[in-house]
C-alpha cells in the first residue's frame, strides 16, 4: 500500500501597506475607507464570478473577471491576490485546463484569507 501524504495550504497573505496610505493621504479617511469597503465587495463578488465561470466552462468570462480582480486588488495593495488572479489569466492564455483549476482554487484560498486580512487590519465598518 502507497504512502498518503497530506498536503497543507499555508499562504501568507501580502499587503502593500504604501497603496492605503497612499489612498489615505488622497482622499482622506471616511474616502479611504469608503473606497477600500466597495472594493472589498467588488472582489468578494469577482471572486464568485471566476467560480461561475470555472464550473460553467467559461474560459472568456473567467479571464475577464480574473483580470478585473487582479486590478481592484493591486489598487487596494492586495499584492498576493492580485499576482494569483493574474496567474489565472497566463493559464488561460496558455490553455492549460489543470493550471487554471487550480490557479482558481488557489485564488479562492488567497481571496479568503486577502480579504480577512485587510478586513482585520483596517477595522472597516459598511
């Protein structure tokens, strides 16, 4: 009988602190935070578009959305987010089915935890 190994997902998060200070010192604290609340449902619903589409078979509007979703989060300083959703884009260009499932998925992972993250760390209220 073969061994079975365990795999464990660990990622750390990557946030760029400069990008929301630099949304601070533009727009002020109540725009700031105005700003960061809408792009943190902008990518929570990105996030279940790119799903849709997966399960859909949609390759044109996943790439869409992965796309959207890497430049909301860049914005934001979400800088692993926007890297994994940006991944997701290069599978698709180069059709590799497998990568892109699991680029996907790991967006899912990183999304998650991105969110809670900046969610945490700012203290955001709606």
């Amino acid at each position: 009988m073969a061994n079975v190994l365990a795999l464990v997902q660990d990622e750390r998060v990557s946030l760029d602190p400069e990008k929301l200070d630099e949304l601070y010192k533009r727009l002020g604290a109540a725009g700031a935070e105005d700003v960061v609340c809408r792009a943190l449902e902008h990518l929570a619903h990105r996030m279940s578009l790119c799903e849709r589409c997966w399960h859909q078979k949609d390759h044109t509007g996943l790439r869409k959305n992965a796309r959207a979703t890497a430049a909301v989060a860049e914005q934001i300083g979400m800088v692993l987010f926007a890297r994994v959703a940006r991944d997701i884009v290069t599978a698709i260009d180069q059709g590799n089915s497998a990568t892109i499932g699991a680029t996907l998925f790991r967006l899912m992972r990183v999304g998650e935890l991105s969110l809670t993250a900046l969610w945490s760390h700012e203290d955001l209220t709606v």
